[in-house]
C-alpha cells in the first residue's frame, strides 16, 4: 500500500499540469514567430527549424539528469533549480543579438524545462497507484489541453501586436509563474537519497529500465504518439503559413483545433474509463491515432493541402494520445517506486527523443508537406507496433 498522499488529488494534478505545461506551451507560444524570426535575423528555414530541434534535443537530453536529481536531491529543489535555468534562457533569447545566441538560448529553454514533465509524474507516483494514479494523470490532461490550446493563439496576438520579443517575454513570464508555485504550493514528496545521482547508481538504474520490456514497449506506445505531437510542431507552422497560407495569427488560432481534440479525448476519457478499463481505453486510443496517421498519409498524397486536409487527421490522432496516455504512463512507472523520477526521464526522454528524430527526419527529407506526410504515420504505426509488443509481453509474464 502506497503511504497517505503528502498532497490533496486537486493540489497534485494543479501542479502537476502545470510543471507538464511548462515545455508545450513554450513551444505552442513559439511556433507561430519562427516565419518572422527567419526574416529578423536575416536567416533561413533550417535555421529557425533548428532552434526547435536543439529545445527538444536539450529538453530530452536534460530529463536523464533531471530526473536522478529529482530522487538524490528532492523533487523541489531540483524543480527549483531547473526552473531558474528555464527562466535564464528566456531572457537571453529576448536579447539574442544573432541567430546563434538564439539557438542558445532555446538550447538553455529546453534544459530547463526538462524537469517539469519529470518531476509532474514522480509526484504523482510518488503517492497514487493504479487506477487513482490513471485518473490524475488524465486530470493533468484535462488542464495540460488548456495552455496549449491558448499557447498558439497568444503567441500569433502577441507577434502582432508587440513584436516578436514579446513570446520570449511570455515565456520568462510563465517560468517566474512556475517557480512561485514550486515554491509556495509545492510540497516534498519523496526522501531524498543522494546516492542515486551517483555515476554507478545512475546507470544501474537507467540499465534496470531499458532491460524490462514492458517499461521500454510502454515507453515506446508513448514516444510514438506523444513523440508525434512534438515532431509535426516542427512542420505544421510552415505548412499552414507557408504552403496553406495562414497568417501567423490564423495558425495560432487553428492550433485550437488539435488542443480541442486532446481536450475533448481528455474529458471522454473520465466517462468511458470506469466502463473500459485501462487496457480498453489505450486500445481504443491507439485506433484513433492508428487512423489518425493513415488519414495523414493518404490526405498528403492524395488531396491538395488545406487546413482541413491537414488538421482533421491530427485532431483524430490526437484524440487518441489523450486517451492511451494515463493508462501507459501508470503501467510505465509502476513498477518502480524507488527510482520514480529516473524512470519518469527515462520515459520522457524517449519521447522527446522521438519528437527529435522524427523533427531530424522530417527535415532531411526537405519538404514540410512530404515530412509530415511520412513521417508522422510512421510514428503512430510504431505506437501501434509497440502496444502489441507490450501485451504479448505482460501476458507472457502473468
């Protein structure tokens, strides 16, 4: 039996959605300024779309110390401390005077905002199992769908009308809003054990993750979908402003449709859940985005491209990743209490490791239209893949 929650149900999901919020909504505020920050500094696609590539390379990278320091040194001090990074990067961005300070400063961002999905889930493992754990998860969903549902719409207002220092203003602004709550409202979950930040332990620990299957198949079902999400946020921006012909403001409002999506998945979710079942409910969400990415694939290639033509399939996608992730992110983490915070990095790295690769991708390929177009479907077939893999592998164990 777990210990007595340290935090109220209401207080955990509050904090936790906002610690999970901290790195989309940085990027959702971001995304509609990269066609002006090419023009601004002078630059080229590739540039900009590599400002994106190294906030996720350093988000992902940094989860694998974040969540170790979360375990040796507490998960506030170490929300603390990379919070401040966070901010840090945020006010050397509004004062980029080249390209390349830029990409610094978003490299800084994205080690910085490492430790909120780390250290969001470990507080939630830390005191809740099973079904209750399933049901805050979803509840971080419900109110994570808020921020980057508005992320995109205040960013394209914010580029309009005060320029483009402004989103770095608003992201400086929301990690000063982070670190206020860590410090006022959040309380110390876990008892500290500074052994396992050392080198030996570090790497039994992230050993003894990847060598049991069902945690590594799990993390995979999410790195596909969830990895999905991160990697078109590198494409869609070019697709809907450069090929479809949106204003940056028009995208920032368009983008409402796939929160809405993971919002409505997020809320559905709560009803059919009771009725389902964990195993149900992840594979009835791996239908939708299953479907999702053959639409994606077909829409490409087949029809010309339009905001529908485009969006429709990702809001099916992303209706499904809402409803598959509680369930797998419990079954990830449960079988390691001990080590909750390195195996919430382990997991959290590999799907911003997937987000990365298939951003990589997507850009090798050229064209924004043909990488979505590919690489997207693949990326959800593989979280398809990995769910089989997943239960002939629980099923081989029971």
């Amino acid at each position: 039996m777990p210990p007595e929650p340290i935090m109220s149900t209401k207080r955990t999901a509050i904090l936790g959605a906002l610690l999970t919020a901290l790195a989309p909504i940085s990027m959702a505020i971001y995304t509609p300024a990269m066609p002006e920050l090419t023009r601004v500094f002078a630059t080229n696609e590739s540039a900009i779309k590599l400002s994106l590539s190294l906030y996720f390379a350093g988000f992902a990278l940094a989860q694998l110390l974040a969540g170790p320091a979360s375990d040796a040194f507490g998960r506030r001090r170490a929300s603390l401390v990379f919070l401040s990074v966070f901010l840090g990067g945020g006010l050397l961005a509004i004062f980029a005077p080249t390209i390349e300070v830029l990409l610094l400063a978003r490299l800084i961002q994205g080690i910085g905002a490492s430790v909120g999905m780390t250290v969001a889930r470990a507080i939630v493992r830390d005191q809740f199992t099973g079904a209750e754990a399933s049901s805050i998860m979803n509840l971080i969903g419900i109110m994570l769908a808020v921020g980057p549902a508005l992320g995109p719409t205040i960013g394209g207002l914010s580029l309009a009308a005060f320029g483009w220092k402004s989103v770095f203003f608003l992201m400086a602004g929301l990690g000063a809003a982070a670190i206020f709550s860590v410090v006022i409202f959040l309380r110390e979950t876990t008892v500290p054990d500074k052994s396992l930040i050392r080198p030996r332990r570090l790497l039994s620990a992230y050993g003894n993750l990847l060598t049991e299957p069902r945690f590594l198949l799990a993390a995979l079902v999410l790195g596909g979908s969830i990895g999905a999400l991160y990697a078109q946020a590198t494409m869609l921006t070019f697709i809907l402003i450069n090929t479809v012909g949106m204003t940056p403001t028009a995208f920032g409002i368009g983008m409402l449709m796939q929160t809405g999506a993971y919002f409505f998945g997020s809320i559905a979710l709560r009803y059919i859940a009771p009725r389902l079942g964990d195993r149900r409910s992840v594979m009835l969400g791996l239908c939708f985005s299953g479907t999702g990415g053959l639409l994606i694939l077909l829409s490409v290639f087949l029809i010309p491209p339009s905001f529908f033509s485009i969006m429709g399939p990702v809001a099916v996608a992303t209706v499904g990743i809402a409803l598959l992730t509680p369930s797998m992110v419990t079954a990830a983490l449960a079988p390691f209490p001990h080590i909750a915070g390195s195996a919430s990095a382990m997991m959290g790295f590999i799907q911003m490791g997937s987000g990365f690769a298939g951003g990589t991708a997507a850009s090798l390929i050229g064209s924004p239209l043909t990488g979505f177009g590919i690489v997207i479907p693949v990326m959800e077939f593989t979280a398809v893949a990995s769910y089989i893999g997943f239960r002939i592998v629980s099923r081989s164990k029971t």
